[in-house]
C-alpha cells in the first residue's frame, strides 16, 4: 500500500472516532448533572439512539454503498448533514429537543462506521495484518477526545459539556469535505441487475446460514448488552467516585486498545478466531468486577485496571468480529455484511443494553445524584460471564487460521 493511501486511511478513521469521542463519553454525566437534568432511564434511551442508527445502518448501506454511490461520497454527504446537526445538540435546552436531534444524528452517524471499514478494506490486501493498524487511528482520535475533554477541564462544570459537541460540529464539517478525496471505493455492484433483497442489504444475512457465524451473531448481540453498561455508565460512575478528570483518565482503555491493535497480527496467528473472541468476553467480567469492587481509595487500581481492560474488551471481540465477518462475507457484500454485524453489536444488543442500564442506574439511586455502583455493575459482570459461557460451548473453532502473513 502506498504510503499516501495509508495516510488518507489513518487520518479518515482517526477524524471518524474523534468526532464520536468528543461528546459520547461525557454525554451521561452532561444529561444527569448538567442543565437538562435527565433521569436515569432517560440518558439509556439517549445512548439508545446509538443503536437506533445502527439498526437502521445495514439498509443504508445496503441500498446506497454496495450499488449505486462511492462510500467515500456517501461519507462525505452524511458528515457534512450531521455537523449541522451537532450543532443544534449543543444548543439544546431540554431533553424533549436534545433527544429527537440526536436520534436523528445518530441515524446519520452510525452508517459511516461500516463505510470507513469498507473504504480500508477495500484498499488493503492483507485486512488481518493491515486492518489493525489503520483502524488504530480511530483509537487514537478518541484518546485525544478524552485528553481535550480533560485538559479543557470541562467536567468541573457538565454545563460547559455542551462545547463537546461544538467542536465535534466543526470536524466533522471539515472531514465531510475531505471525505471526497479518499480513495475511491466504487459499489461493487453497480450496473448489475439486483434483486429487492440485495437493495435493501439482506444479502449479506446468507452469511448466518453458516452455523458458527449464526452463534458468533447471537454472541455479539448478547455480550453488547454488559458493554453498554460501561459506555453509558463509567464516566457518571467515575465521577461520582471521586476520580479526577474522568474522561481523560478513560483514555487509558483507548491507549490500551491502540497497543493490543498494534499487536493483533501477533495474536492472530497465534490464536484461532475462538480463542480471540472469547477472550474478549472474559475480559468483560473481569472488568465489570473491578468496578464493582473499587474505589478512589486504596483500591483505585482496581478501577483503572478495569478501565485499561477495555483494550482487550474491544480489539479481541469487535475488531476479531469485523475481520471475521469480512472472511466469511466476501468482496460482493463486504458493505452490506459490515452494516449487518454493526447491527448486532452496536444495534440491537447496545440499544437493550443502554435501556437497562438506565433502569439499573435508577433503581440503585441511594441520594442526591449518588448511586449504589457494585450492584449496578455485579449485573453486568454477571451476565457477561454467562454470554461466554454459551460461546464457548456452541462456537467451534475453525481449522483454518484466519490468515496472516
């Protein structure tokens, strides 16, 4: 690959999850603590309106990228929509307004995850050696999220939170135009007679007639449930600890992530796709019992050790699963099957997830503004520990490596 093509690559993921990270992190403690004074379930339902525009992601996609437009086009359109509309979040007043602008941005937002895989993968030929390295870009967009968010010292005052998406509004108008000088990634299928199932992306849904990717996709809907508990969650529980400069103090799971991305053709070949999945998993319950158990005392490690965890969380379980899913696809539904398994993981397990996480943060509420966390998380921890359980019985591992060189 030329070095010009990996430069527009790493910028395009590293602009992609900084534009996220800037204001996702610190939403809940914005909505809880902050002037829209918001309830528990009602910050749940906001970080549901991820997985809304992830359901709603593989028939973009799968209408759009795989037959009729470049993605790099299609990301260019829906970035420049969303930064108008990130703006209009910041200036929101009340959680009626600041809900349904966001539920429309996140529509427009989640698409574009699918489509900056499908953009790299589609200039790589080695996506288990290559993949990891570019996708660490968009890591490293989210640690400088975190470190801006804390240098600016924005938590000390969740009113001032509203900037997050001020400036997300602003990248992402400058990354919808550059959007349009990235490689192009014409629709593979473009002139072909297609069928009403290829428009709408449901030929990608013949990969599930695979046995062991069907119990990978119940795996991935089910593990995202615990997950949302840590993305909706950490920052409102961080705080509420007593740890200073939460946001940026999470960027060590990002920094974590980037070293073990970095480190993933190592493991891939050590590994079959079981293993790695499924040590994912287990890195949930681990972390999910950190939490439960320490503080900003003597214990204080333990939460940092939960938050470094989320390296292994992530890289062995969704990059594993993006790569995977891309081996089991092929070339001709690469768009359309990326969009299916956001729809699992960032869709529908995120979306059932958030929900209950909101309903927990609720139930425990012991004061002003103040929660019970080791129930909230042993709920999580346990769950977790069940999902892979269930894996590890059902999901044979293939004989076949996934390949590296």
């Amino acid at each position: 690959m030329k070095f010009t093509t990996r430069l527009q690559l790493s910028s395009m993921m590293f602009l992609n999850f900084f534009i996220w990270g800037i204001w996702f992190v610190t939403m809940g403690t914005y909505l809880i603590k902050g002037n829209i004074g918001a309830t528990g379930e009602q910050t749940g339902l906001a970080y549901g309106t991820q997985s809304l525009g992830a359901i709603i992601a593989p028939f973009i996609v799968g209408m759009i990228a795989d037959k009729f437009f470049s993605a790099q086009k299609i990301l260019g359109v829906l970035h420049l929509i969303g930064a108008g509309l990130l703006y209009f979040i910041a200036t929101s007043d009340g959680f009626g307004s600041f809900y349904s602008l966001l539920i429309i941005y996140m529509i427009i937002y989640m698409p574009t995850l699918a489509l900056v895989n499908s953009i790299s993968l589609n200039q790589i030929s080695n996506p288990e050696k290559e993949f990891s390295v570019i996708r660490m870009w968009g890591t490293i967009g989210w640690i400088v999220a975190g470190l801006i968010i804390g240098w600016m010292a924005w938590e000390k005052d969740p009113n001032t939170l509203n900037l997050t998406y001020k400036v997300a509004a602003i990248v992402s108008a400058f990354f919808g135009i550059y959007s349009f000088f990235l490689p192009d990634t014409p629709p593979p299928k473009a002139g072909q007679k297609v069928s009403v199932s290829e428009v709408l992306g449901l030929d990608a849904l013949k990969i599930l007639k695979d046995k062991n990717y069907l119990v990978f996709f119940i795996a991935s809907i089910l593990i995202c449930i615990p997950l949302a508990f840590y993305y909706g969650q950490a920052n409102v529980f961080l705080n509420e600890a007593g740890m200073a400069k939460a946001a940026a103090k999470m960027t060590m799971g990002q920094i974590a992530e980037t070293v073990f991305l970095f480190l993933m053709p190592f493991f891939f070949a050590r590994f079959g796709t079981k293993q790695m999945l499924l040590i994912g998993m287990l890195a949930w319950v681990v972390r999910y019992a950190l939490f439960a158990y320490g503080d900003a005392g003597p214990d204080i490690w333990m939460l940092y050790l939960g938050i470094i965890l989320h390296g292994i969380c992530y890289d062995f379980f969704f990059v594993t699963g993006q790569i995977y899913t891309d081996h089991k696809a092929g070339p001709k539904v690469r768009s359309s099957a990326q969009g299916l398994i956001t729809l699992a993981t960032y869709g529908v397990g995120m979306y059932i997830g958030f929900y209950v996480a909101g309903i927990y943060v609720d139930k425990y509420q012991i004061g002003d503004n103040l929660h019970n966390w080791k129930s909230i998380w042993l709920f999580p921890c346990i769950f977790a520990a069940g999902v892979a359980l269930m894996f590890f019985v059902l999901f044979r591992n293939d004989k076949k490596k996934l390949k590296v060189v």
